[in-house]
C-alpha cells in the first residue's frame, strides 16, 4: 500500500508546493522549445485533487521533509541519483509496461517511472505522453523543451518507482531528432541547443546594411529536416486551384527571379528587457534576433496564379498557409499562414526563395526553399517549405493560433484567451543600441559619446521618404534633450522599403555624470513610436518588446 | 529726421525684445489660419539688422519707455488706438501710396502704416504685402491667421505713420473671402471662425459609430468656396493620362458607385496635450478632430483608369496630386497629395466621394466631391476637388512640404528642415478617453469607474482580427493595472479596417483615493501602440499626439 500510495503521490509536486521559489514562477511555465503551450499549472492542481480526493488530505500524504530534500536534489541535478529504497529495474521490465492494462512506465536518465495515473493529467494528451511508453522520455524532452526545468523534472520525480540497472541507458533506444543539425558559427550567441536558437552578437549587427548568411540570427522552432533534394517538391493547393507539386528546379526555371531586400526579425527579439521586469518563460533573446539579407526567389504570386489563382475572381479564401517539413515526433509539422492580400498583391513582394545573399539558402535558413514575406514577422517566413495551402482559415497551427500573439500587460497563462488577439503578421516599430553595449564603460569625445543601433519596421509605404523608419532618437539625459541619429539604409525600390535602417549619432554626455543610461526609439513613416517604458507592453509571451531601447555605460573620463 | 527713423524702426519689435515674455513665445511663431509657415522671427531680426547697420546702435535708437507702453497697448487690444501725435490720413492718401515711388501704405482698422521698408523683409515675399499696398490689410490678415496675434500687431505698430479720419475703414473695399461660409450646428466647439475649425464635443463622439454630419469636425484651411454646380468640372490630368474633365453628373452616371465606411482625424487632434507641456501655435483641438462616416462616390481607381491609367505599365509617376477649389486671395489653392500605390491599389479604396453618411456633401465637407482616402490623415482627403494630377512629385503645396509633418521634440523653428521629415500620410495609433471629461466629478459603481473613448488606426491588413484596433487597456491607478475595454466597431468589409473603434470598462478606482488619473491606451494590429508621454512625441507644429490619454478626475463617493 505504501508503494502504491507513493506511485499515486507526486513527490515532486508536494516538495514544489511547499517551496515558495518555485509555486509563483510554475503559472507561467516554460513555452521554450517548440514553443507549445502546456498547462503544467493545471496538470498541478489535476493531480492535487486526485491525491486529495482519493487518498485523503495532503498533510497526511505529504513525504517525510528527507525524503522532499531527496526529490529536490534528484529532480535539480542533470543526472538522477540513485534511491537506495527503491527497486532496481532493467530495460526490458521497462519496456513491458508500454500500455495501461500493464501500467505506463518511462525512463528518465537512469530514473524508472510510473506514469500510468499521470496520462489524463498530461497537458500534450495522454497520446503524446503514450508515444514514450515503456521507453526513455529523454529524446520526447529534447523535442518538446518545455519539459526542461526543474518544476516539471520534479513533477516527473512524484512518479519514480525505480532506477534503471547500473550502466543502462533507454534513451539511445530512440533516434535523435537533432542528428541533421549543422555546423554553426561560433560568434552566435546560443540561446537554446535543441531546437538551435541563437542570435547575432550586437557588435557584429551594424557593422553591414547585409547581415553574413552565417552570423544571420537562427530561430529553429524543430530539429533542422533532412531534405533530399531529389525527392523534394512543394505541393500547392487549396480554395480555387489545380493541386500542383514543383520541384526546386521547377521553381527556378518556370518563373522569373526576383531579388529583395528583406530584414526578418523574430517576434521575441528584445525579449531580455521583459523578462527582466517580470519572469518570461522562452528564448531570451537580447537585441540580435534580426538580421538583413537580399533574398531571391520567385513570387509566391507568380507561382500561385500558375497553380490557378485568379486575382480578379472573388473569393472566399482570405489566408496563405505555409507548411515547412520540419516537423515534431508525431510528425506534426511547423505551419503559419498570412493574409491572401499580402500574398497576390504586386507590391507586396513576398517570394519562394531559394538564395540568401547570394548563395543558397543554408540548412539553418530553409533549405531549399522559405517564405520571405516583407514586413511580415520572422514566424510566417516559413523555412523548408513544403506546402502552400490557399484557404478561407488562418493556419491552425499552434504557432499561428496559440503562439506569437500578444496582450495586455495583466493577462497572464490563468486568464488568456488566445482567440482574443490576432496572429502577429506586421511587427511593430523597434529600435535598439547595438553599441556601446548595457554596462559598457566608455570613453567621450569632445563630451560626446558615440552611440550605434538598428531601427527597423517594413513598411509598403515609403510616404515620401524612401525608408520606413523616418527618424531615430537618442538621449543620454533620461529623455531631457535628443539627438537626431544619421540613417543608414539600403536604397528603397519604389514604394517598397522592407530593410531596416542603422543609425549612429554622436549624443552629449550630461556633464560630470559618471553613470549615464542611453535611450533611443524609432519613429516610423506612420509616425508610430516606441512607447518609453517596457510596462506597458509587458506581455506573457514576451514578443514585441519595442519600449525605448535603454542601455547603462560608465563614462570613464568624466 | 525723427518721423523717417520712427518709420524705420518697429516699436513694437523693440519692445517685444525687451519683453521676456514675448521673446520666447516668438520663436514658435503662428502657423494657424491657413497654416502656412512664415518666419516671422527672421523678419524680426532682419528688421534688427537693417536698424542697427543704417542707423545706429539699437540701444540709442530705443523708444522711450512710455512710446514703447503705449506701443504694447496699441498692439495688445482689438482696436487700434489713435495716437494723437501722428497726423491723421484720409482713405485717397493712404490709396495714392500704393507703389513704391510713392511709399507702401497699408491701414488696419483707423491705423495708417508705411510698410516700404518692410517689404523685402515679409516672411511671404513682397509681393504678396503688395497685394494690400494702398488699403486695408485687414482682409489678408483675415485669411492668413498667423498674423492674428500680439507680436505680429506689435510689428505692424512699429511702422505707424498715422490714422485714418474718424469713421473711416479701408477694409470693407476688399470682399470678404468668408462671405460664403455655411450656417453651423451650435454644437461644435469652434477652434477658428476664419478659416472655420470646429470639433465634436467629446460626449457627442461617442454615441454612435456614424457621426452626424452636422457634428462631424470641420477642418477648413481657406474660405469655403462657392461652388456653382453647372460650371463644376473636375480635371484629370498627368503622367500617362489623356486630360479630360467630368462633371458630377459624369461621376454619378459614368462608373460604379461605391460605399466605405472611413474615420477621418486631423494630423492635430489631440494637440492640447501637446501646447500644456510647451507652447505651440496652431488650432487647439482636444480629442474631436475626429469622426466616422459612410461614404459614397466611385474610386479613384476608376477614374484614373478611363482617363487612360495603365496598372501594368511601368511609370516613373509616384503621386496622385489633389487640388481643391479653396484658394487664397492670390488664387493659390489648398493641395495635397498622396502615393499612387495607394491610389490605384484595388484594396486602397479611394473615393472620389459625393455623399457623406448618405446625404450629398455639404458645404463644410467638400461639396461637390471630395477625396476620400481611408488611412491617410484628414488633410489629405482634399475637400471642393477640382484638380487630380499624376506627377513624379508630391504636391508641392505649403500643407504637403511645410505643414503637417513631425520633428523630434528638440527640433523648433530655427532648426527645422522641412525636406528632412516625409509628409505624413498614414496615422499613428491613437485613442482617448471621451467620457468621463477631463476634470469631471465622478461616482463608482461598486467601486468601478465607467470609462468610454474611441480608438483608431486606420489600416488595410486586418490580421485576421477583423479589426485595426486590437485592443484597448484603461487604467486608473498610474498603469500598474489594466483593464481591456470592450470595442465596438464597424464591421470590416473583408481585409479593410478603415473605421475607428469605440470602447467601453469599468475601471477599479484606488480605495479611497478622490483624485484619480485615468489612461487609456491602444494597440493595433501590428501591435504597434501608444508612447506613454506626450515629451517624447511633442513637436513643433503639434501634430499627431498619442501619448497615453489621460483625464483627472474626482471620485465624489469615497
């Protein structure tokens, strides 16, 4: 009975409750990774009432405070101890439990767990936590990353009935959806390994209008896929078309090349400033998730009129969903989709493309063939395109429906409706100081410091300017005085400005002020600006973080 | 000698330098009335300088303290005061100095003045102060405002050579330019009588989503024209196109009729905000320079393709360039214009509009036709069109280049490149609360604060939400919580949002706190939202505001 009682029990759960630290950060659990939303709070508070229900109070269940200590030491640590109390179990008798008449048992390093009683409660569905059944949940973690922290590693630990045998490992049992990854640059800063996120160092930014292909921020939703180019071909279909399949060769020699110059930029860039007000679970990207290429390509609108669309015919079909073939273990695949008016319109240049900066488009980037939308957030720029499907609905992807959106600062993962907020397609206008860099001690010149950044935000309307951003702002009196920032920007083709804009001004130092914070925001061809404070725009998924871009230096010479 | 250098020297400027308190003010000069720039603190110093090389030390030529009294109380009242020491002139004295050779008189009210040596230093040329030489300068003044204020009067009095016999007034010899004005709701605030600037009263702007047309914001840069309908013909010219020219009823009968619903809001709603922090010369409005109508005419589209306009060809021309039938007394007409991809976008909407709210134009909105471009700020949607030009230029017009454009909050009238900032076009995303008013004594419902406003971002992506607006969030306790309002909006006709949101909470007031800062702020579709204080985004000509709304209120019941 008492193994039963501690089999029903979540050791993990009671130790967690009791530890304050931990309780306040759970409600807004971890959306890293494939950035899935889970309610790990009310698997919780699911698994709680169970106990409370069936088994009496959870002061009488509550382990012994040894045994807590046990749990928040094996569930911290990287490796699991042993424990000692508990019994020794061998892969095969692991293996025999992969069903709910046997029980459901996984493994977790050399961890064995019973997790029958926990498939109801499992946030992904009792399916997904069966594909792990009477094996190693390790490679499932590895995929879906929000698993990654010691509240859910502890959770995991009220189920342990076992250790493996000495030296066996289940997890090698299941291949690693991360053996197709590349070499990457080693100046990217790496925010996640698995899936590959990593940004551009801010020095490195500015330094060029195009960002290298190999410094180029890379925002991995999955493991990269392994394409073979032999076999690839991009299905088109949906509302009003003929179903056609194009291979990357077909794409190249039936319709016209275009090049643009396109800046993609992850939703969550500057994410660091929000996560620094109020606790964000996700990548935490600083200032280097954007970068600037010349992309080319063919238009998707080019390619969509040949698969059948008749602009002029009236339709219901409102969306472009795109599918990429990187896909998760159960074979669901990244998805998102953009308005059909940004797809077809002439102006809007959004291209299939196969070359970035002149050169084919790397295994990071999309290989063989993205979407590069203009003016659309890095999200819908869908990577290793597979489909293209024209459709009266958005994509229903968990990217497009419950993901890159966001609300108001007082929304939090208790109380948000996802169907509230519209699918992030534009972002809005942004800067940052790239350099000197937060903490920085600088030296003046003259009484002058030298300030260098980015501003960006795509925009179809040049209103008369020729860039979308109009002006930068820099301050180093807390926003007293500004200086007006020089522009730097790829030339505007037409109407179109789709690149950012580097800037640098040469901002006055308040006098014998050692400690000084520099503050820049970007005016757009709308004359939107930044608001001044991250408050107001704080939001649970952290995206879109625009505030005044703010950094401390130390003025060594004053 | 001393009648000659009493002419030379502007009384009123050498008072106006020794008065502190005008010097400062003088420098963000009136730009009200038409709106036209003049630099009237370059006339100033120019008149300095001519002073000081020809004649002396201004120091020795300073009027006595009691001239320069009598100066300020002759500039500072409605009417002019006689000055019994300066001779008295008849109406045929003052029209035989209407050249040069002679000298340059003009009279305002009963006084006589030799602007000779003032005319190369008027800030809008010589010419147009000829326009007035030998007569009543009242009437300009009447259609260019800038000159209705203190300094200007107190130039003016600087080159008083006398006044007219009793009874006199030269003015009523030029027609009054604003004989045609139309009758007015007693309603509407009025900012200006002439031109006529009159805004909605903030509880009316909320009642309902159409506006009434009698209380819709009048906007009026010039006289309203009087239009004589047989003669109206409004001509097509430019870039690629045959010149032809339609009447309405050509308009009406000749292509298809279309309806949108559209909120058109002056670049200066919104204005007082900015003048409490720093003084700015122009219209006052507060919030309702705004409003909502269904309009109804044929797209401009349509119009400029059976004038011959080719979408597919490749063109250099980049604008479509409007002219309205409202002119100064020189014949130069109000003119704006806007891109042409915005023109001749088949989802850009572009009216050439005939009825407002189902009724035809009224005199104050355009009558017979006017430009209708959702998205793009009021003073583009050129009213009594008369002239559509295709160009490779903007509209060089005074409003286009010199007017209705944003500088950074250090940029003021000395410094002020005109061609450094685009004209604007598209607004920014703004809101304000309308209801309770600004200072307004209030009573909670269980402690909630019923709070209502608008909101408004006019945009042709509707991103999936429906709406340009996505949200609205209210606070009462300084933006440490918020409350998302409800929107209410016009339903968008497939991907276009052109219309305003109303909105509506109930906002926890503090406990017993009696005065209360509500705020509201807004977030549209590209998440781009509003800045939080009005310094950031203050700037010379006052334009564009949407720092946080805020009002001050009284709780009576706590």
């Amino acid at each position: 009975m008492v193994q039963r009682l501690s089999r029903l029990l979540p050791k993990g759960f009671a130790c967690a409750r009791s530890s304050p630290a931990l309780s306040g950060d759970f409600a807004g659990v971890a959306l890293d990774g494939s950035e899935r939303q889970y309610s790990w709070q009310h698997a919780r508070a699911a698994a709680a009432a169970l106990v409370t229900a069936g088994l009496g109070s959870l002061l009488v269940l509550r382990p012994q405070t040894s045994e807590c200590e046990e749990a928040k030491l094996a569930s911290a640590g990287q490796t699991q101890r042993k424990q000692p109390a508990l019994p020794i179990y061998h892969a095969e008798d692991v293996a025999n439990h992969n069903n709910k008449e046997q029980g459901v048992w996984v493994t977790y390093k050399d961890g064995v767990y019973d997790v029958t009683d926990f498939l109801e409660m499992h946030p992904g569905g009792a399916s997904r936590l069966m594909l792990a059944a009477g094996g190693a949940i390790d490679p499932f973690w590895a995929m879906y990353q929000q698993h990654q922290n010691d509240e859910i590693r502890s959770l995991l630990e009220g189920y342990r009935i076992g250790s493996l045998a000495g030296g066996q490992d289940m997890s090698q049992q299941v291949a690693d959806p991360y053996s197709h990854e590349p070499q990457r640059h080693p100046a990217l800063i790496v925010r996640s390994q698995k899936p590959f996120n990593a940004e551009t160092p801010a020095a490195l930014l500015i330094g060029k209008l195009y960002t290298p292909n190999d410094l180029f921020y890379v925002r991995n939703h999955l493991p990269v896929p392994a394409v073979d180019l032999a076999a690839y071909a991009l299905r088109i279909e949906g509302e009003g078309l003929r179903t056609i399949e194009l291979s990357l060769k077909d794409l190249q020699t039936m319709f016209k090349r275009h090049t643009i110059s396109a800046t993609l930029q992850c939703a969550g860039n500057r994410r660091i400033d929000m996560s620094d007000l109020k606790d964000i679970k996700g990548t935490t990207w600083a200032a280097g998730a954007i970068g600037n290429a010349e992309w080319s390509g063919v238009t998707l609108k080019d390619v969509l009129e040949y698969a059948g669309l008749d602009e002029s015919s009236e339709t219901d079909a409102e969306h472009v969903q795109f599918e990429g073939l990187d896909s998760d273990m159960e074979g669901v695949c990244y998805g998102a989709s953009i308005l059909i008016e940004k797809a077809i319109n002439k102006g809007a240049d959004v291209l299939l493309a196969f070359e970035m900066n002149g050169r084919p488009l790397s295994k990071d980037h999309g290989y063989p063939v993205r979407v590069i939308a203009p003016g659309i957030v890095g999200a819908r720029n869908v990577k290793w395109l597979s489909r293209i499907i024209i459709s009266k609905e958005e994509s229903q992807s968990h990217w497009q429906q419950h993901d890159y959106k966001s609300f108001s600062p007082n929304t939090d993962y208790d109380t948000v409706d996802w169907d509230s907020a519209p699918a992030i397609q534009e972002p809005n206008v942004t800067s940052a100081i790239c350099s000197p860099n937060n903490h920085e001690a600088v030296t003046t010149s003259e009484g002058m410091i030298p300030v260098k950044g980015f501003a960006y935000r795509s925009s179809r309307m040049k209103s008369g300017g020729g860039h979308s951003i109009v002006r930068v702002d820099v301050s180093a009196d807390g926003g007293k005085t500004w200086t007006v920032a020089d522009l730097r920007s790829v030339p505007a083709k037409r109407s179109r400005a789709w690149s950012w804009s580097l800037w640098e001004a040469e901002v006055p130092a308040p006098a014998a002020q050692r400690d000084i914070e520099i503050i820049c925001k970007a005016t757009d061809n709308a004359y939107n600006t930044q608001p001044d404070s991250v408050a107001g725009v704080w939001n649970l998924r952290g995206v879109l973080n625009n505030a005044w871009h703010r950094v401390k230096v130390q003025v060594t010479d004053q």
